[in-house]
C-alpha cells in the first residue's frame, strides 16, 4: 500500500543536505513535491516519483 504524503508532514530522506540535515517539511504536493530544508530553509521541488524513492520515512506526521 502506497504511503499518503501531506502538507506540513516532515520527512527524512536517504541523503542528508549539503547543511547536514536530513530532515525536509513538505509544503507543496500533487505531480511535484515542494519542500523546506528543516536545517537552512532551502526550498526544493522534486518529481512525484523522485520523491519517492528518496523518501525514507516520516518523521512527524502534519499537525503535530
């Protein structure tokens, strides 16, 4: 069963950041995936299907 991603959800992925965080906040979804480095506020955008192979596990889910 696929994983549901959503806004605000924050992600540590398979490779760390050139700053040395792991740690993304989701803030885009749909065929792309924006996202917020947690670590410097770097603003990434990644393919649907890039995202997810990269995507280790969710930390914290939105809302917490």
């Amino acid at each position: 069963m696929p994983v549901k991603f959503n806004v605000g959800d924050v992600v540590k992925m398979r490779k760390a950041h050139p700053c040395g965080s792991a740690l993304w906040q989701i803030t885009r979804t749909g065929m792309d995936f924006g996202m917020k480095c947690r670590g410097c506020g770097h603003f990434v955008m990644l393919p649907r299907v890039k995202f997810e192979r990269m995507v280790k596990e969710v930390v914290a889910p939105a809302g917490e």
